[in-house]
C-alpha cells in the first residue's frame, strides 16, 4: 500500500434515514471502523441529540458527551474518545434538542475545536437522528455527502422519499446517496435502488447515487449484541464483506473542494444555519 503524499480534506459524509429501525446507526458504526481498517482516519459524531447510541455499538464507555462542552464544562478533546477499533468518536449530547439554542461564544469554541482536528481526520462520519428534524435537516445541509438508508418495507420506502424529497426541493442539496440495508441480495438492493430513484427522477426532478448494498446477515445482529462491528466478529461473513465494500466504494469517490469541505467548515455552517444567521 503506498503511502498518503497528499493532503486530503476531511471529508464529511451525513447518513440519516426517514425513520427509526431501518438500521442507521448500524451502518454508521460499522462504516466507521471498515474504513479504519482501511487506514483511515475517522471520526464519527453521534448528531443523535435526543437518543445518542453509537457508543453502545462501537463499546464504548463514555463519561461525557457534547453536552458538556455546550454546556462550556468540558473541551471537544476531552470528550472524544478512540474506540478499541481506532474510530474517534464524539458522543451525542442526549437530552439537547435545539442546537440554536447555544450560545455564540460556545458554537465558536466548538468550531475552534473542529478545526484544530481538521489536519487528522479523513472521514468525519455524522450518524444523525431519523426523521426531518430542524436538527437534522440542518446536519444534511452541512455535511458534503448524504447516505439515506432505506430497507425495502413500504414505510421505510415511503418516508426516505419524504427526507429525500425535503433536501432536494426545499434545501437543493445535491450528493444524496441511497443506500439499501437489510435486503435479502445485492440484486434485490440495486432493484431497489433502482425504484426509488426512479421516483424521484420523475417526480423530483433529482437522480440518487448509489455503491453498494448492505445484506441481511444475522451475524450484524449477533456482533451488535457483543458491542463489536461485524468485522471483528464475523470477517468472513456476507455483512462484513459488504461494509467493506461500501467503505472501499467510499474511498473512490472524486474528493469535494468546493468550500463546504472539512471538519471547520462543516461546524461553521451548522451553527450558522441553527442561529439563523
């Protein structure tokens, strides 16, 4: 493997569902620590602020969370921490609804924070609340790559064209990926694919990008019951060879330099956006 002699951007990718139970968090963690197998150097933000969980599926023992440090207890810092995976993880700050409801001279420190990371990071990877919140609409439009994930069930279908629907028409995102969880081959996910974009083609007016398609694979299950990513548990299972998929995928995609790009950059439009500046 040749060695990074580039420079590359933080790149921020947003992964959000419709609704709850499709899987998302899931997905969030296990990505996170394939694409730290891959060397990378990651770093997931649970942007969960009312039911923070990442930390249960990576194993993580987390003794402060974002909260703190909007509460101006505690440094961003001193609140990551590294997984036995390697993933840097910024734990959720449960019970915290509004960020706009936190103070100028706080957003600014967190900001601050963000980017004196920024030289270390890779991936930042924000698992974010299901549903089209404020909160989370505003993490989608400050990220630089949106994974909606979608299982093939009716409600599931139906509310991932609801969130896909607001990003496009009302916050003219571009960059939306969808990506199939839980389906029974990589054949039924590109069909998958293949409908909900075509609805959204059609009455959108926006096509959907897609990689790959992560199966069901009862091993995902068991490994989540363990505290552990399916890679480590199960590595030679279907769920482990599709995350790794879909992080090599990742790995492939042409970098974004337009300005919204790195960790600095990704705090600074968030907050502006809930301060409604």
């Amino acid at each position: 493997m040749q060695a990074k002699t580039v420079k590359r951007n933080t790149e921020v990718i947003g992964i959000a569902s419709g609704k709850g139970g499709v899987g998302k968090t899931t997905l969030s963690t296990n990505l996170a620590v394939a694409l730290t197998m891959m060397n990378k150097k990651v770093m997931l933000l649970d942007g969960d602020l009312g039911l923070a969980n990442a930390q249960i599926a990576l194993g993580c023992q987390t003794q402060y969370n974002l909260s703190h440090v909007i509460a101006g207890e505690k440094t961003l810092k001193e609140i990551i921490v590294t997984s036995r995976q390697g993933v840097l993880l910024v734990p959720g700050a449960s019970g915290v609804h509004e960020m706009a409801a936190i103070s100028p001279a706080i957003t600014a420190g967190i900001v601050q924070a963000f980017s004196e990371l920024d030289d270390d990071i890779d991936y930042l990877i924000l698992d974010a609340a299901a549903g089209i919140a404020p909160s989370v609409l505003a993490f989608m439009e400050a990220c630089q790559r949106r994974f909606i994930v979608v299982k093939d069930e009716p409600s599931s279908i139906a509310d991932a064209y609801g969130i896909i629907k607001v990003m496009t028409r009302d916050l003219e995102l571009d960059e939306i990926y969808l990506i199939p969880n839980m389906v029974e081959s990589q054949a039924a996910g590109s069909q998958l694919y293949r409908r909900v974009n075509e609805v959204c083609d059609r009455f959108l007016g926006k096509t959907l990008q897609y990689l790959t398609s992560i199966e069901s694979d009862e091993m995902i299950l068991a490994a989540l019951k363990k505290y552990q990513s399916v890679m480590e548990f199960a590595p030679g299972s279907a769920g482990a060879r599709d995350y790794r998929r879909l992080a090599d995928a990742i790995t492939h995609l042409p970098s974004i330099s337009h300005a919204s790009g790195g960790l600095q950059f990704f705090m600074e439009r968030l907050v502006r956006q809930n301060q409604g500046a």
